[in-house]
C-alpha cells in the first residue's frame, strides 16, 4: 500500500509548501492537489514549489479535466513540470467537476477524455499529436511521459479507465463500493488485453484519527457531499438497476449544492448526509481502526491510500499516521 495526500490551495503558499515536505518526511509518497482554478490558488505554480521542495514525492492533479485547460497546455505544464521535477509527475485526469460547475459548465463525455488522455501521452512523450483536425507536437518534451490516473464514479468511465488508465481514482473508502467499481476496471482492461493487476487503484478521503468519532465525523461530513454531486450526474445518466443503491440512495435529501463553500467543513451542503454515509466514505476512529479499514481497502484492490488534507488538523493528521498507522504497513 502506497500512501498519499491531497491539498485544497485555499491555504498559503508557505503552509502548502510545509504540508508537503512534512509529508514526505512522515513517509508519504505521493503529493496531489486539487485543480479548481476559480474556487481557489492555481495549482501549477504550487506543483513548481512542491517539486523543489522534495526529493522522491510523485506529484500531481487530483485532478484536473480536459475542458478547463486545453489540453495542449496541460501537456505542456506536465512536460514542464517533468523536467523541474526530474520525471516525478502524475496526472490526474477526469471529466470535470467543480471547476467546471462553478462556471455554470457540464463535464466533458467519456470519448472526450479518451482524446485527451491519448493527445496528453503523445504530447509529453514528444511525438506528434492530432489536435482539432491540426498536428501539434513538443519538440522539447524530453522528461518522459507521465503516468496518467483517471477519475470516474461510472461503470462507462472505470471502463475506460481499464481500458487506457495507468491509474484509478476512486473518492471514496467504502471497501463495497471500491469493489464494484474495480469490477468495472477489470473488464475494460481484459477487453483491451491488459493485465488488470498492473492498473493502480487509489482510494481518496479525509480521515480522523480520534477515539472521539462524532467529533470526526463533523470534520469530514462534508467530503460525501463532494462526492454527491457525481452521484447526480450518475442518476441522470444510468438506469436505477445499474447502480449500487449505497451509492444513489443517500442523495434522495441533497438540496442545492452550493460551489462557493465546496469542501468546506462547516458549509451547509453536508447537512443532508448521515453518520452511516460519513462512516463508509470517510476513516475514521483510533490507530487500529485506520488500520482495519485501509486493510479492507487493499482487499479491494487498492494500491494507494490518499488523504484529503482538509479537515483542519492537517500537521497533527501526518504526524499521526507517521507514528501510528504507516509503519503496520511499512514493515
């Protein structure tokens, strides 16, 4: 089990820049942050100090679409970021979510993001792409291309996943729900004669390391309102039969979701979700609690464990697993 961490960039540059070194020290290998340029800092510039301010870290969006950035800059960022780097970035990549909502925008469809993931790795790896009917190339790119991780809640995009992704982003850690998604994986990869085993699988969410759990679930109630809004757009795309009702049914008293206070801890868009859909979605509990779940989560396929650090106890949360839960999984 890898283990990594997200930044929201709505704090300052310094503190970001700190969160990440002190994750590194505390045995963390992958450093990701959020792309949602109006709601908060852009996140380019941080990944530039991130990379100078590591040694081994991979980095990288989590995660950014295809619609916001023309993705021949988002080529150009990486190939950068590569060489600044020395060949240590990840993409994330998905159809897009808050920083397309904000803007009154849908997300991009399944085909549109198989385009740019194929024009993302031609574009890095320094070959010739087809962009918009016009051949486009970077010359320069010579840092390698990176690894790309897509995003998806739906059985058509962990399809596609299976089928073209190094990568599997999955925001939630309900060890049942990761299984079905990964069901999905599998098959795009065996149709497209992959080895499913050679995808990554991440899992995504705040935690709260605190025998007091329903203070923990107060500072993490607001992470599966984030992921509501996908399950929207799920809803409105597939028959009922075709989801699993643990992830549809605990939407039926969202109201309106409101963009400006997305993946804030006290925002009133956590009110509709219960402790049971807080509990399944997000860690909570003591050290061996952590540890029995992030168990269950590798028994599910995941290869990655990503903590959102967002929660308000971000320093005392690395210093914890530092001393508490890594090390069951590092030895």
């Amino acid at each position: 089990m890898n283990f990594g961490i997200t930044i929201k960039p709505d704090m300052s540059v310094e503190r970001i820049v700190a969160l990440t070194r002190q994750a590194e020290a505390c045995g963390f290998e992958y450093g990701w942050i959020f792309d949602s340029h109006v709601l908060w800092l852009e996140p380019y510039p941080m990944l530039t100090l991130m990379a100078k301010n590591t040694k081994k870290m991979r980095l990288g969006t989590c995660v950014t679409n295809p619609a916001t950035r023309d993705i021949t800059v988002t080529s150009s960022l990486f190939a950068t970021l590569n060489l600044i780097s020395g060949g240590r970035m990840q993409l994330g990549i998905g159809r897009g979510d808050s920083s397309r909502r904000v803007l009154g925008k849908k997300p991009v469809t399944s085909a549109q993001l198989e385009h740019a993931v194929q024009a993302f790795r031609d574009l890095t790896g320094g070959k010739e792409a087809e962009y918009e009917g016009q051949k486009a190339r970077l010359t320069w790119a010579s840092g390698g291309v990176p690894p790309v991780w897509v995003a998806g809640y739906g059985p058509k995009v962990l399809d596609l996943a299976g089928r073209i992704a190094d990568g599997v982003i999955l925001q939630f850690a309900d060890p049942d729900l990761i299984e079905w998604c990964v069901s999905f994986v599998k098959k795009g990869a065996e149709a497209a004669g992959r080895d499913p085993k050679k995808i990554e699988i991440m899992a995504a969410a705040p935690v709260w390391l605190s025998d007091n759990v329903e203070l923990g679930r107060e500072h993490v109630r607001w992470f599966p309102a984030l992921v509501s809004n996908h399950v929207v757009d799920l809803v409105s795309r597939y028959k009922p039969e075709e989801l699993p009702a643990s992830l549809t049914s605990y939407i039926r008293d969202r109201g309106a979701y409101d963009y400006l206070h997305h993946c804030e801890v006290d925002s009133s868009n956590r009110n509709f979700v219960t402790d049971e859909v807080t509990d399944r979605f997000c860690v909570l509990g003591n050290a061996q609690a952590h540890i029995e779940k992030i168990q269950r989560l590798a028994q599910a396929g995941v290869t990655q464990f990503n903590i959102y650090l967002m929660c308000g106890d971000e320093e005392d949360t690395l210093e914890k697993y530092k001393k508490e839960v890594l090390p069951k999984f590092k030895s």
